[in-house]
C-alpha cells in the first residue's frame, strides 16, 4: 500500500435497539443524522470539518436514497462537504470504511467520515410487481375506457403488502437456512451454537458491565420521545443453555439447529467513524487509536459458501501482510449466526479446506477463543446491517489498548456471498 | 425619477423601485409625488399595454411607510392629507386600464401592500423574505392607503379582520391559500412570470370564500353581526386604550356598507384622527426607540460569538438555544446530567415543531437547526466556546463555582454571562480571575417571545466584552437595553417594589382576582399577582432574601415576608398548580381559599384607583430612583425596559413619559400624599422633587 497512513482516530455508534423498540419511529435517515453528530461532536469536526462522507446501508429508503448526504446535512456537516452512500450487504460500512482508506492514501481526502446505517423499523413495505405496473400505468390513461384497461384481471391478492425478505437472491435461500446448512456441513451442533450464543451476550453484559463499550456508544435521545438512551437492548444478561435450548428452530423445521436464541437479532443502529492521514491527525492535535493497515473482500459461491466470508478472506489478507493468526491479538468477527461463526472457525483449522478451497498445503489455524469478541458480538449487540462494519473496527481499535495488543483483524461474511477482512495495527 | 426606473419589455413596461441611498423601499411623500408621473405615463403612452411593479431591492418590495417621516408631520391635517394623497393615486392606480401586476419578493408591508393591492394581479415568491402583512396597528394607525377597504374585498371579512386587527405577517402560501396573492413562483422565475401575466392582461378575482362566510358577510346584518363581535372582543383585549381596532373595525362597516369611494375616505379620516392619538405617538416611539437599539452603539471592535454556550438546559437556557440557533450560532448546552438534557432537547423541538406544523420551516430544516445544539454533560465541550451564558440556579455560591470552574476550562479570551435576575453581577465576578469578562444577560421568559435583553455591565466589564453581548442580543433578535449593576439592576427592581406594594394591598384585604383586574384595566397584560404566580413564588421568595431587601431596607422599607411563608407552605405558583391562584387541569384559575391563612378576608380599602395609583407611583418612583443612580442610562432605556420586559402600558408610553404626560408635580404631590399615608415606601426620589421643582420633563416634549 501506498506510504500515505491512514489513522482511525475515533469512532461512535448508537445504542443498537431491537426492531421496532426505541428506534420505531425513526428513519434511517434520522439514526444516520445522530451517529454522524455524535462524532461531529465528539471530535469537534466542526472545526476540523471532513472531506467526504460515506455511509452504508443496506435496505435504502427511496426518500433518502443518498442517506449519507442527507443525514450529514440534518447533522450540520459543511454543504461543500461530498457524500455519498454505498451498499454492500453486512459488510457495507467496512466497504465505506476501506473506500475512505483509498481516498486517504490516493491523497483525495485528509479527513473522511465514513459509517453505516440500518433501521430495520422503517422496512419499505411495498405493493406487488402486478399492483405496481398498474399504478404506474394509472397517468397515462384517458377516460374511463383506457382505466378500465389497467385495472383489467385485477385481483384482490395484488395488495397484499410486499414484505422484503432476508432471503438470497440467486439461491432463494433465507440466510438462516444456508447458516443451518453450513453449521450440518461443518458438524455444528445445538448445544455448541447456543454455547457460543450464551457466551455472547454474557460478555456483551460483562462489557458494558465494566464500562468498556461506554465510550463507543452515544447517549442520546432520540425524537420524539427524548428516551435517554446509552445502552444496548440487544443482549441479555440473563440467558441460559436452559432457555437457549428451549427454543424451536426458525429456519428449518422441525430439525434445524438455528434459532432466534443463536442468531442475530433484527437490530437498528448507526455508526460512524473518523479517518484522517497520518499527516492530518497530526497537524490537529488528534490522537488516534489506530492505524488501518490493509484490507481485502472476496467472494464465494452463495450457493453453499455464503457465508464463509472470513474464512477466505482472512488467509488472504494474512497473506498480504505476511502475518500469522499468531501474530493478531484482537479479533473481531461479525457473528451473523452462531453457527456461522463456529464454522468460519472450524473451516479455518481444517486442511480440507485448507488444500481444497484455499489452494493451501497447511490448515491456516486456530483462532483462540480468549482473543475473539470478548465484549460480545452481532449475536448479543445486534446487526443493524449497514452499521456493523463500523462497530467491528471502533471496538478492534479500542479493544487493542484495552488489551494491550498490536494487531487487530476485523472480518465479516455478507450476502451475496461476499467477505471482508481489514488489519489494523494499534498506534 | 429617483425612485422607478422603467425598463420597457415590448408593450410591458417594467417599472423597478429603487429607493436612493437606502436598503428598503419606503412610501414617502416624495415617492407619491414620483409615482403620480409614472402614472401619468402609464395613462398615456400607447406603447404601453401593461405593467409589472417590482423592486430592485434584495430583500423589500415596499418595506412601508417610512415611520420617521410620520413623526415630522405636524398635524392631522397633513396626515389625512397624505392619506387622501396616496389614496387618489392608488385609485388611479387600480382605473388604469392596463393590467398592472405587483411582483412581490421580500416585504410588502403596510403601505407596501397596500399598493401591492391596488395592481390588478399579484405574484409573490416563495423566498425565505418574502412576507406580507398589514401592520400599521402596531403602531396605533389603520392602513391608511386602501388597505383597510381594499383587503376585505379581497380575502374576505373574516380573514381580513385577522391581518387587520393583529397587524400579523403573512408568508407566501397561506396568503395565496388566502387569496391576498393570486400566482406564487421562485424568486429567480418572478420578473419573468409577471412579465407574462402582464401580457396575459390577468386579473385577480376575488378569494373563494367557504360558504358559512360567503353566507354571513353577503348582507350589511350579517357583517355588523361579525364587526360588533370582533368589537367585544377588541374591548375586552385592549380594555378601550388603543384607539385604532376600533377605528378598523368602523372603516371597515363604512368601506363595506358605503363603497369604496366612501371607504377610502373614512380611512383618511380615521387615520388623522389615529396620528393625533397619544397612543400612536407612543408605539411609534416605542418602535424608533426600538429600532436605535437594534444598531450596536460601541464602535470598539470585537470577537463576534460564533459558538455560544449555554449552562443550563432548562426553559431558560433552551429558550436562549432557541434564539440562538435560529441566527446561525452553535450552542454548546450544557447541564448536569442526561436526563435534563433530553427534557431541554425535547423542548427545542417542540417549540420548533410549532414552526414545522405552521410550515413555517420544514422538518429537514428544524434537523438542520438542531444540529448547532450539542449536548452534552462535559464541562470540558465548551472548550470551543466564545462566551458562555449560565442559568444555574440562583444562589451567589453556585454561580461563582460556576464561574470558577468555566473559567477553567475555557480559552482566556471567552467571557463569560450570568442570567441572573437579581444578584449583582460585580458579587458573581469577585469570584473571577478575570472580572473584565463578566457581564450579566438578563433574558426574560419565555425567551423566544419576550423581545427584551437586559445587559448589565459592571465597573469592571471590558467595552468589548459589553459590544459583544449587544451583538448576540441583537442577533438573537432582541433589543439590548444596558444598565449598570445595582441589586435587581432596573426591571426586577422596579418590579420588586411594585410587587411588594401588590402585598401590601393584599394585607388590606383587597381581593386577588379584583387587585388583578384593575391592573389590567390599567394597561398591563398581567395583573401583579398573577404575575408573581407566573414567576414563582419561590423565586420571588429567594428575591426577596437577597440583596435587593437590604437595598429597600436601607430606605427604610420593610418587605413583607408573606412571599417566604407561603413557599414554606408549598405555595410556589403556577409551577405547581397552587399560589394565590389554584390552577386546575382543567378549567379557569380561581384564587386559592388557603390564602385565608395570610390575608384579612375583610376589605378596608376597596377604592380601585387607590390601588393603580400606589402601584403604579410605586413602580414609577422606583424606576426614577434607578435613572437617579445611574443604574440607567436614559429615561429611554427605562422607557423601553418597563414595556418590553414587564409589560408596563405601551399606549403610557413606559414609566417615565407617564411621569411627563401626567407631569412631574402632579406625580409627585400623589407620591407625598401616600408616603404620609404609608411612609418610607413612597419617600419620591429626589429627581422626581427636582423635576417637579423645575418642572422639567424626561423626554423632550
């Protein structure tokens, strides 16, 4: 990469709140416009204004179709400041964060915001493909004959409201079905997804317990309540393998092994956070936490690989950087489904995988679990989509001087059967 | 011509106002007189087939009439005069018959209007300046070129009776929802589209009224139904002292009943008769004396306030965001905990959401506004700041840990503003390392409404620190009186002895809800008792602990310490539902039975004069007392100060032209009268004995 450094000087999310809960009178939009004041706040960006905005997002409202413009104007950012909105799937705000990188290291920016968004409460419900061919016919018409034209075969089923569903394009596959699939594949199983599920929201609450999320996290209150919010609702302390275990599959019936209880949550949120050069920082008086170091996305068959995303992308990027797991003391993974996390593992400690998917002669190893989301994760915190790419690297880089680490690897899968890792290195 | 320049566009003749030398446009004497030409030209040249009337200024159409030259007109002769003058022209004006249309962008107000009124066709723009309006009753006059015959004809009885009588703006939608403007466009598209409709030879039509008042104003019974309606209500609002509602409201009945012709002539009539009234006199003074206030008058150069910070998010300090934010500034709030911050927030955008449900500004915008307030509980976030304002609670103690720990935390050059209401701001920076920054801000609540700032400088306070704060006043959109510190400086001070003197009554046993009332009828908008309900009495309790009492007490006055009871029995006001009122959830207020425990329930003194007239001695003598120290700087500013901040008759003119319009001597013979009756508190302050002497008069005549 180019010797043009990019630092990660602070980053900031909202609370993450279960859908339809606090944030169920907002938009994207208005979640968006929060995050992005909170750190205009949080780090005086007044003075020191960015160059760009970038947001991801996954499910767009049309109205804010370039939410990151639009919420960085709600939230007071300079009019001559350019943004724009990228989408690519869980892993849009990782892609915002690396598309800043570039422009940082091109030397086309000193400063770039970048974050993500997701209000799943705002969900766009729509009428069906037939309803709407009429409607957009319904301008054109002339006189009743030309109406009665359109409307002709009309049935009622038509306006049964059209709810996007988390499925997979190509595959028509929910996600939670392919991450069933992918836990069998890897022999996961039950007991060891809720384990892994438990451990999450236990160290989710021990986290915030200890206050180490506390400085990633905006207290605000949101219109038009003004509810003081400062923590996530996503986690709970309180689950147990009992309880855990008493949940019925969602995905596959009656056999599956994914639950509601060992799947992420359908979760609102924003975050955001601030890139600088090297130079740039410096220049202000910032202090970083972190040096991005280097990145990669790959992509995978979503016909079965989906959501091996880490699993690929890590070696690659380990590669890069002629590194080893060894050598990274900080893991961050985006944990979509539990089983899909302990497969990604599993995968990564298999020679299978290794010689037949990797092209490699050797397992690439053993991600301790000592190292991996040790204040929770997508499981416990939730996923807002957009914004979890985000959430990843502020925590990774937090988490370096909580822990007194030198490297950081951020990994996520996406649909799409896409993959992201990103290396940052403690400053 | 000085005033139009006309630029011909084939057959239409644009005709461009250009008032020399000055920003707006006004009507005048001298620009009747070149309009008069203009028509005659118009009348005349046959290469004209239309006209578009439109201003080259950036933010007027016609701003008005021009308000100082109404001052020099000596006689009523000449102000009926004027009015028939711009009333035949205006005619002429409407006869023409070339379509003439008004291309309205920025303020048409007044007489503005009103010409805007005599065009056949009228286009607005939907520019953020553009607003319409009829305001001349502001200043106790009637639109006296055609508007009050003219607007009724056009919008309908009802809402013509609302602009008329309120003298309110009105912005470009609803007035083409009203029907006042016929066509609206963007700015940059206005000369063009009125240029065609000129051409298009367009003419308004009337507003489609709904039928209940297409119904109602069709016969001359209906609409003296409606007239004698809004006459009660105009009495009981204004009590009978402002002359021009009525005179409106007369016009109106004439213009309707008689015909246009008959219309204009009772206005040029009643307009007379309205330049002559005390009541005109004393508004327009109020607005001059107002508007001299709105220019900074320091020329020492200063740092403007970009980035203000505000301790306290309660209904002070939100209310202090609110004008601040509105006016391009960035707030930092400030307050202890996030709790009170979210309440504060919460406030900021509801009052704003009064604006977004008016569609005064729209939701995106009141996001945008809100994004300059950045809350936080962190002293440290107003490290960015130019000045601070505190509101924290009124205690010395507090507010000079207060001022200790932000000057701590912020950089050398900011300074530093207390809101207190009575303590003596030289107390509050005794605790300042540097006390050249300190200065007091006096705001009243609810901020956003009350259009009064009270500035207080110390022996110390730094001229730019004081330029400053005139500015962020300004800027805020009040109007900065400065005073020099003293206990309760000028308004809580006279305010203090009127409400001290409220209690005395009280104590005689004269009624509440009747001691209200007859100050009402006096002219304020509150009676003094609900006022201290209003205020708090608790607050008023804490006043009168302070300094102010050794003040009063020092010339002998004893305070009485009803107030301090009643908050130890949980009486504090209309926070809590009970003071000497009871407020139920639901209904009118009645005076609270418990009072029974601090006030005879026998009246010995039930003259109601009697009472106005202590009262209002009480709080003149006072206000003297302050010009007589120098707490004030001119008999103007407590003019001002009285009216704008407590409320004190505007049609008196404030304290100290009452003084003058009743007279020194006259004033003062009453005064000597009641301090036999009552002693120290009514001892005259001897610039009032000197004037009387004299008999001097603190405005020129």
């Amino acid at each position: 990469m180019s010797n043009r450094k990019v630092v990660l000087v602070d980053g900031v999310r909202t609370p993450f709140c279960r859908i339809s809960s606090e944030y169920a009178d907002l938009r994207s939009y208005d979640l968006a416009r929060l995050a992005l004041k909170g750190l205009k706040e949080k780090l005086a960006l007044d003075e020191n204004p960015p160059d760009q905005v970038i947001m991801g997002t996954v499910i767009s409202n049309v109205a804010t179709s370039n939410v990151a413009r639009d919420a960085m104007l709600g939230a007071g950012f300079a009019v001559s400041t350019p943004a724009y909105t990228v989408t690519q799937a869980c892993i849009s705000s990782n892609r915002a964060i690396t598309n800043a990188c570039d422009q940082i290291m091109t030397g086309h920016a000193e400063t770039v915001v970048a974050g993500g968004v997701e209000v799943m409460s705002d969900t766009p419900i729509g009428f069906s493909k037939a309803f709407r061919k009429r409607l957009m016919a319904l301008p054109k018409a002339k006189g009743p004959a030309d109406l009665l034209k359109i409307f002709k075969g009309f049935r009622l089923s038509e306006l049964k409201p059209q709810q996007p569903a988390v499925a997979e394009f190509s595959t028509g596959l929910t996600m939670g079905e392919d991450a069933d699939q992918l836990a069998a594949e890897f022999g996961i199983s039950r007991e060891e997804q809720d384990a892994y599920a438990m451990r999450s929201h236990q160290l989710a609450a021990q986290a915030w317990a200890e206050g180490r999320l506390a400085e990633q996290v905006l207290t605000i209150s949101p219109p038009p309540h003004f509810r003081v919010l400062a923590e996530d609702n996503t986690f709970r302390a309180d689950t147990s393998m009992e309880k855990l275990a008493g949940l019925k599959p969602v995905f596959v019936k009656p056999h599956g092994t994914v639950t509601a209880g060992n799947a992420s949550p359908l979760t609102d949120g924003a975050s955001a956070v601030a890139l600088m050069s090297a130079g740039q920082a410096q220049r202000k008086g910032y202090r970083p936490l972190a040096r991005i170091v280097d990145y990669v996305y790959t992509g995978q068959n979503p016909r079965g690989e989906l959501l091996l995303g880490p699993a690929y992308a890590i070696p690659r990027l380990l590669a890069r950087q002629k590194l080893t797991l060894s050598d990274i003391d900080v893991f961050e993974l985006h944990e979509a489904f539990a089983g899909q996390v302990l497969a990604n593992l599993a995968a990564l400690q298999s020679r299978k995988f290794a010689q037949e998917r990797l092209g490699l002669d050797q397992p690439v190893g053993e991600i301790p679990l000592e190292k991996l989301n040790t204040g929770g994760g997508s499981l416990s915190l939730g996923h807002p989509f957009g914004a979890t790419g985000a959430r990843l690297v502020t925590t990774a880089a937090h988490r370096l001087h909580q822990e007194d680490g030198q490297f950081a690897l951020v990994a996520a899968c996406a649909a799409g059967g896409l993959g992201s890792a990103i290396l940052i290195e403690r400053i | 011509m000085a005033y139009f320049e006309i630029e011909q566009q084939d057959e239409i003749a644009v005709i461009w106002l250009d008032q020399p030398d000055s920003k707006v446009n006004t009507l005048s004497a001298r620009m009747l007189g070149e309009f008069e030409s203009l028509l005659d030209k118009l009348e005349q040249d046959d290469s004209i087939h239309g006209a578009v009337l439109i201003s080259r200024k950036a933010d007027t159409f016609i701003a008005g009439a021009d308000i100082e030259a109404f001052t020099r007109m000596k006689s009523s002769e000449e102000a009926r005069a004027l009015s028939e003058q711009g009333n035949a022209l205006l005619l002429r004006l409407q006869r023409l018959n070339k379509p003439v249309v008004a291309a309205i962008h920025g303020a048409a107000l007044g007489g503005g209007l009103e010409v805007a009124l005599a065009c056949h066709y009228r286009i607005a723009s939907t520019g953020d300046k553009t607003v319409l309006g009829l305001p001349e009753i502001k200043l106790g006059l009637l639109p006296g070129g055609g508007g009050t015959t003219r607007l009724p004809r056009q919008i309908g009885l009802v809402k013509a009776l609302d602009l008329l009588l309120t003298g309110k703006n009105i912005y470009p939608r609803p007035a083409r929802r009203a029907g006042l403007v016929d066509e609206l466009i963007h700015p940059p598209g206005l000369l063009q589209a009125a240029v065609a409709a000129a051409r298009e030879g367009r003419r308004s039509k009337p507003a489609r009224l709904p039928l209940w008042q297409r119904v109602l104003t069709a016969t001359p019974a209906g609409r003296h139904l409606l007239l004698a309606q809004a006459r009660k209500t105009v009495l009981k609002k204004t009590g009978g002292h402002y002359p021009a509602p009525l005179k409106i409201l007369e016009v109106l009945q004439t213009g309707l009943d008689e015909g246009l012709e008959a219309g204009l002539k009772a206005e040029g009539r009643a307009f007379a008769e309205l330049h002559a009234s005390d009541a005109h006199r004393y508004l327009v003074r109020l607005f001059l004396a107002m508007q001299a206030r709105k220019h900074n008058p320091l020329k020492v150069s200063f740092q403007p306030v970009e980035k203000l910070g505000m301790l306290g998010a309660g209904f002070m300090g939100t209310g202090i965001a609110e004008v601040s934010i509105e006016k391009g500034m960035q707030v930092v709030l400030r307050d202890l905990d996030h709790a009170r911050l979210a309440a504060g927030l919460k406030r900021l955008w509801q009052d704003l959401g009064r604006k977004v449900k008016r569609r005064i500004i729209s939701d995106f915008r009141r996001d945008e506004l809100l994004s300059r307030v950045h809350p936080t509980v962190e002293v440290q976030d107003l490290r960015h700041c130019d000045m601070v304002i505190e509101a924290v609670f009124e205690d010395l103690d507090i507010k000079r840990k207060v001022v200790a720990e932000l000057e701590a935390a912020l950089p050398e050059k900011a300074w530093i503003a207390s809101n207190t209401s009575s303590l003596p701001i030289a107390d509050i920076a005794a605790a300042s390392r540097r006390p050249e920054q300190i200065i007091g801000m006096h705001y009243f609540s609810p901020v956003p409404k009350m259009p009064l700032l009270e500035i207080i400088i110390t022996e110390q306070t730094a001229p730019e620190v004081q330029a400053a704060a005139i500015d962020v006043g300004i800027r805020q959109g009040k109007t900065p009186v400065v005073v020099r510190d003293g206990p309760g400086f000028y308004t809580t001070r006279i305010l203090a002895a009127y409400m001290n003197e409220a209690l005395e009554l009280l104590a005689e046993g004269v009624p509440v809800d009747a001691l209200d009332r007859a100050m009402k009828a006096w002219g304020f908008p509150v009676g003094p008792v609900a006022l201290m309900d209003e205020v708090g009495i608790d607050v008023g309790a804490h006043i009168g602990r302070g300094k102010l009492t050794e003040l009063f007490a020092a010339r002998g006055i004893e305070g009485r310490d009803t107030l301090q009871k009643m908050e130890a029995q949980g009486l504090l006001g209309r926070k809590n539902g009970k003071g000497f009122y009871l407020y139920p959830k639901r209904g009118r207020k009645r005076p609270n039975p418990a009072l029974q425990r601090f006030f005879p329930e026998a009246n010995s003194n039930p003259d109601q004069s009697d009472w106005q007239w202590r009262l209002a001695a009480v709080m003149v003598n006072e206000a003297i007392y302050c010009l007589q120290e120098g707490i004030l700087q001119s008999a103007e500013d407590g003019d001002v100060a009285a009216i704008l901040g407590l409320g004190f008759p505007p049609f008196r003119g404030g304290p100290f032209a009452w003084v003058d319009h009743i007279g020194a001597a006259m004033l003062l013979q009453r005064i000597q009268g009641f301090e036999q009756r009552f002693g120290a508190r009514f001892r005259p302050a001897d610039l009032l004995v000197e004037m009387a002497e004299k008999q001097q008069r603190f405005h020129p005549q």
